[in-house]
C-alpha cells in the first residue's frame, strides 16, 4: 500500500481538494485498494475547521465530496507513517522539514515537482481563484500517479 500526506498552510483548501481529487483519480483507476490517502496543515490556525466552502463547491462540480474531513496539523511521527508528503508551495516545504527536522529518505516533494512544470500551486485563500488551484492540483495528481504507475512504485 503507497501512503501519500498532502500538506499546505491550514488543511482547509489545497491540501484536502489534492486529497479528495487524488482518491477520486485512483478510485476511477481500480486502485483505491493500493492507496492510503490523507492531508495535514503545517500550521494550527485552522485545526478542526471543515475544508473551505470554495474547495467544496468546486470539488462538488466534479461530484467529490469532502464529507467529514476537518484541518489536523502535521505530525512529526507521520515521517514514518508515509511514503509520499507532498506539499502545495515551497512554504509549506519549509514548514514540513521544521516539523520533520530532516528528509533522510528523500519523501518530501511539491505536488508539481511530478509535472512538466514545476512551481507552487498559489494559495486560494489569497487568490481567491479555485478554478486555478484545481487545475494545478488536477495536473499534480495525474503526474504523480504518471510517476507511480510509470515507476512500478505501486506497493
């Protein structure tokens, strides 16, 4: 089974829409078995909060739901508890490896690192623009999937 944690400031936009489109991309492929698929904030400012109503109504437009997930920050234990932590933005890079300490096994990338393109994916709550954001999360799924299956790193 392949462990993937997506991670972005507060839990509450980016990191639940990569979660949520991810386990939806997998399902589709027959591969929801060889998956375990969840997302943490770096930061506490929004722990408990449900996903914001911009990543749930344009998910909902897809027909994903996001029912009963709620922000939870990072963990230092989850280092060992993933294959994959993927974050949204070099920011929250930087906030994973102060959480983690140090990367030894080299788990820690952007979501984009896995496309032709890689960059940040901005954060909505900013922008305001989730069009955007599920765009640039859509493409990082689909190459990081690309990756697994193309790598044979399916466990």
């Amino acid at each position: 089974m392949v462990k993937v944690l997506f991670v972005c400031l507060g839990n509450i936009c980016r990191s639940p829409m990569a979660e949520f489109v991810f386990r939806d991309m997998v399902s589709k492929r027959g591969l929801a078995d060889r998956f375990y698929i969840a997302s943490a904030a770096t930061s506490s400012e929004e722990l408990g909060n449900p996903v914001h109503y911009g990543t749930t109504g344009k998910l909902k437009e897809y027909g994903i739901s996001t029912k009963g997930k709620y922000a939870v920050q990072l963990k230092k234990r989850d280092y060992s508890e993933y294959d994959y932590i993927l974050g949204m933005e070099e920011r929250n890079i930087r906030g994973i490896n102060r959480i983690f300490g140090s990367d030894p096994e080299h788990k820690v990338s952007m979501l984009l690192d896995f496309t032709e393109r890689p960059r940040d994916i901005a954060d909505p709550w900013y922008t305001g623009n989730f069009d955007k954001t599920y765009d640039d999360i859509l493409e990082g799924c689909e190459g990081f999937l690309n990756y697994l299956i193309s790598g044979n790193h399916l466990k």
